[in-house]
C-alpha cells in the first residue's frame, strides 16, 4: 500500500489552497480529484467576485483575510475593482457599517448617484456602501496558481482509520495517510459517512450590456439580491437563486431565463450556466480538525465565499494538518 503524510481530497478552491499553504510550510500533499480538471463543479464556474464583507462575522473574518493573501500574494488574479454593495433595508446596511468598523475594513456611504454613473439599473436600495478592497478574481488562474502538483482522474471511495492515520480508498488503489483533508466541495464527509451537507444550485448568466471593464461590481444584498460586474462579453450577472440539489455536475434548469428575467428585466442573455454551493447546517464554514477522528482535517462548507476566503481556507486548515502530524510524530 501507497504511504503519505498528507491526503486532500478534492481539487477545488479548498483543497488547492490548503496544498499551496503546506507547500509555503515545506511539506508535501498529495491532492487526489476525481474530475479531469481542477474546479469542475463549483470553483471554476463561480462569479469571481472578491467580496470581503460577508453576511457573518465568522465568514468576514476568512473572506477578509483570503482577500489580504490574494492581493499581496496572488496579484496576478485579482484585479482590485472595488465593489458596491446596496441594501433593501436600513437595518442591513448598519449590521455591514458595524462589520466594517469592527473589522477595519474601509468604506464609503454612497448615494445613488455615485452607482448610476457604473450601473443604471434600478434597485430598490435604502443605503449604499463602497467598498474600495474589493475586487474580482480569475478564477481558474487562481486555481492554477494554487494546485501544485494534482493526480487527476483519481476517484476517493471510502476513508478509514488506520493505526498510521487513515485509509484513502481510490479507484487507483489505496494510500494510507498521517492526514486527510476533506476539501471535496459539496460531497465533503461522503467519504467518511459524515452527514451530508446543504446544496444548492445557482445560475450565473452573461448578458449584453455595456460595462467598463474596470468598474466596480454591484452586488444588491436583500430580498431581491442580485449581482453584476463586468465581462469579456458584456456583463455577469447573477439573481442569487438557490435550488435545493444534490451534488452532481449541474446543468441549467428549465427556468433559468425566466429566473433571471425576473430580477434583471429585458436582459438578453448571451449564455448561461450553473454551479453549486455547499453549507453546513449552521451555514458556517467548516474548517479545521475534527474533534473526534484525530487524523482528519475539514476545509469544506464555503457556500458561495471559496473564491474570496480560499487563500485564509488553506491558511487555517494547513495550520491544523501542521497539529495533525504533530500529534501523531
């Protein structure tokens, strides 16, 4: 049987990230992704948007973190845009001020004015941040950047624990490891008949629409959330739906125009597309060691932030395999 120190399974944006931050710590992972490429179902297909203030503390504090690595480390894939944020009621856009303050995050109130010159699109907002350390990211060039070394096409089946660590059963035999990480996106704990988590579907669509392409992205947080930045061929746009769904390669569903008409009326769509996001129960990410399998390390339950948080992702959940091998040396 094959011997590592360290497994990670999945090839998305948290198990790349963990590799990279254990490779800055020295040290070798093995990344195993059954796809023939990195980010197929979820970290590949999403927006992009490098949005640090969160709906969360918990959350803000990994997707302001991953955005510092991301622009003092991974410049090359982000472009600082800044970013509008607008809000449907008062109340919300003095939790995001609260957030900002307590986070040293800088912001601007703005009127509606200062958004119309970037977007004339109506939105019914009560309130309007900007915030400059925003930006947009490419995501596959991110992924790229991160992966290292991936042995591709290599499908997990089962992990157990072992004397050494665990068992990583694949359909290219089998590795016993010292540690496991779990950073397989929306089937995280499948492996180790965890319970499942939470997933859902979402459509990103290109629309024909004019947008300079360095201009801030406009993401309207409230009961009719949407989100817009510019694009190669006309302008990203997103209704923020969620689609109960179980893990697979998602496809648009029937009423994906009729999703978008709805939010963002008479918008021509060039093309469209569906990704997938996974959440923990309590809709906080899940990151770090397991409390009861000693040798297995969570970098899972993202929900929509993996792009932002990722570098913080692998940050967090690398210092935890780094307690992994630690324990068991």
């Amino acid at each position: 049987m094959r011997s590592e120190d360290v497994v990670i399974v999945g090839a998305g944006f948290a198990g790349t990230a963990t590799a990279w931050m254990l490779r800055e710590r020295g040290l070798r992972a093995v990344v195993l992704e059954r796809e023939p490429s990195l980010g197929v179902h979820a970290s590949g297909r999403g927006a992009g948007l490098g949005r640090v203030l969160a709906e969360d503390d918990e959350t803000s504090q990994l997707t302001i973190r991953g955005a510092q690595l991301l622009r003092e480390r991974f410049a090359a894939h982000w472009k600082p845009t800044g970013g509008f944020l607008t809000f449907d009621r008062e109340d919300t856009a003095e939790e995001y001020r609260d957030r900002a303050n307590r986070f040293d995050v800088p912001y601007e109130m703005v009127e509606r004015a200062a958004i119309e010159k970037h977007w004339p699109i109506a939105v019914a907002m009560k309130a309007a941040m900007f915030v400059p350390r925003d930006g947009v990211i490419d995501n596959g060039g991110l992924l790229r950047a991160f992966a290292g070394e991936v042995e591709l096409g290599t499908a997990v089946q089962r992990i157990t624990a072992s004397a050494r660590g665990a068992v990583v059963e694949t359909n290219r035999g089998a590795i016993e490891a010292r540690c496991v990480v779990d950073g397989s996106g929306a089937w995280a704990g499948a492996w180790t008949r965890d319970p499942p988590l939470e997933t859902f579907k979402r459509h990103l669509f290109v629309i024909e629409m004019i947008a300079a392409t360095d201009a801030p992205y406009l993401w309207h947080v409230g009961d009719d959330e949407r989100y817009l930045r510019p694009h190669a061929d006309g302008v990203l746009a997103c209704a923020c739906d969620a689609e109960r769904v179980e893990p697979m390669a998602q496809e648009p569903s029937r009423d994906a125009d009729a999703r978008c008409e709805a939010r963002l009326p008479g918008s021509v769509i060039v093309k469209r597309w569906a990704c997938q996001r996974a959440f923990a129960a309590d809709r906080k990410m899940r990151v770090g060691r397991d409390p009861a399998r000693r040798w297995l390390v969570w970098a899972a339950a993202l929900g929509g932030h993996g792009a932002t948080a990722s570098a913080a992702v692998g940050e967090r959940a690398a210092a935890a395999v780094m307690e992994v091998l630690d324990d068991r040396a």
